[in-house]
C-alpha cells in the first residue's frame, strides 16, 4: 500500500496538533528543502517553537522519532526536486514584449507543478466518488464559483444528481437530501471564504465525505476534509491559477468518463435527442 506523503500526514492529524504543533506543521509544508536538513533545535529556532514541540510533532504524526520524520521529508523532497529544477524564475520585470509570454510561461510552470505533485491514487478515489455517490453537491463561493460551476456543468453531463450552490452562500435546503453516501465537493481558494470553512464543518457532522479542490493541504478547508486535491502546493508567488484548477478538474472528470463509460454513453444519448428536439444548438 502506497505511503501517505509528508503532506498528507500533516493534514490527516491536523486538527489535533496543539497551537505550537501546528506552527511547525504549516512550517515544514512550505519549506520541505530546508526542513531535510535542519535539526530538531534549528527547525524550532526557526518557527519560533521550542526544540520538544518539534520533536512532539514528529510523535502526533505517528513516527518513532524526530529522525524518522527527517527522513520522510527528504524523502518527499527528492522526490520533487527534479521536478522543481525545470521551473522558470520570474525576478525579470515585464515590458510591453516580455508581459505576455511571462504570463504564458507562469501558468506552465504552475501545470508541471501540478502535474508533479498529483497524487493519482487520490484522485481516483475522488472519480470512485463521484461516479458511486447517490448525489453530488458542489460548492464555491466568490471566485472559486466560476470553477465550481464548471465541474457542475460538466459532471451533470455524464451523471443525474449533481447540484451547486449559490455564489456567496448555501442553505440548509441544500443539505437537506444529501445522505452518507451523498459526497460534498467544496472549491476553496484565496481570498479564502468563510462559507466553505461551514459548510465543510457542517457537511462532516452530518456523515457526509467532503472532497475538497484547493491550492495546499494547510488551507483553511484542507484538514476539514475527506480527501483533498490541490493544485499548487508548493508555488511561491501570491499568483493562483485558473489554468490549474480546470486542469486539476478536467482530469477527475476524465477519469470518470474512463471509468463509467456505458451509463455516460446512454445519458448522453438521452440528452442529444433532447437538444435536438428542442434544437437548442446551432450546427
């Protein structure tokens, strides 16, 4: 069985580091390069926590030691490094020649970022998910809404049962026929809303999975969730793309068409002659 990367270790126990535990956890999941290297003493020196709290961190993740989990995160960096070594700089000022194509380069640096931290297994049991669960409530809020729409549109095709929210909030109504094999996709990135953060909170009292698409593991929705995917874990600068949330998306909805492909080729009979009795497409 596959190992759960540093990421996810740090996610699953999340919610019950203690205050100091939780410094060193949003530490270690930005700064993986430095943090295969540093001591115990120096990791803390670092945070701002004392060297104990480090090594009690390494203990909530469930490894025998403070040196174990070194060892698991220069594991996971390695892993990436190669990865990382592709990716352009952008420390160039754009001009009027240069703006344009630096934006293009951006968002591929950003996809093979993707492409380098995603995690396929997750990702086929989001697809499992989608295709098994009785309905699919899909939520975002603000910007996330656009991408969250999206999904919606495109799953709706290929499955009965999908709903969205509204763009700024969700009821109670909307929860109210979800059941525990129901599954809640929960869109959420900068700025952050607090919707998600409630709904997810909501949703697990309730029974119900969340999956939850965002840009790092530590956002605010990450460790509410069931499962998460992320699009952007380890970019530096403040910019978020699009580009790699569709991307992110477009391959769960893939997925589910490979794997679900004789109920998706009778729904979209059904629905073609519905567009063509209705002639709501121009040819």
């Amino acid at each position: 069985m596959k190992h759960l990367s540093i990421n996810q270790m740090v996610k699953k126990h999340y919610l019950s580091l203690s205050p100091g535990q939780k410094k060193v956890a949003e530490w270690i999941t930005q700064n993986d390069e430095e943090g295969a290297l540093l001591t115990a003493f120096q990791m803390g020196r670092k945070v701002g926590v004392s060297e104990t709290t480090v090594i009690r961190f390494a203990y909530a993740l469930g490894f025998k030691g403070y040196s174990e989990m070194q060892e698991a995160v220069r594991r996971h960096w390695l892993e990436k490094k190669q990865d990382h070594e592709d990716f352009p700089s952008y420390v160039q000022e754009p001009t009027e020649q240069t703006l344009f194509k630096q934006v293009i380069e951006k968002e591929t640096s950003v996809l093979k970022q993707l492409l380098a931290q995603l995690d396929v297994e997750e990702v086929w049991k989001v697809v499992d998910q989608f295709i098994e669960a009785k309905s699919v409530y899909i939520a975002g809020f603000g910007s996330s809404y656009g991408a969250a729409y999206w999904l919606y549109f495109n799953l709706k095709q290929f499955r009965s049962s999908v709903f969205l929210s509204e763009s700024m909030a969700f009821s109670p109504e909307d929860l109210c026929d979800l059941t525990q094999d129901s599954v809640v996709v929960i869109l959420s990135f900068p700025r952050y809303h607090k919707e998600a953060i409630e709904l997810a909170t909501v949703t697990q009292k309730l029974g119900i999975p969340v999956v939850s698409i965002t840009n790092r593991h530590l956002s605010p929705i990450g460790p509410l969730s069931t499962i998460t995917l992320t699009t952007e874990e380890k970019m530096d600068s403040g910019h978020h793309s699009i580009a790699s949330v569709i991307s992110l998306l477009e391959v769960i909805i893939q997925g589910v068409q490979f794997k679900d492909r004789e109920r998706i080729s009778l729904r979209q009979q059904t629905l073609e002659q519905l567009y063509s009795e209705r002639n709501w497409f121009v040819e």
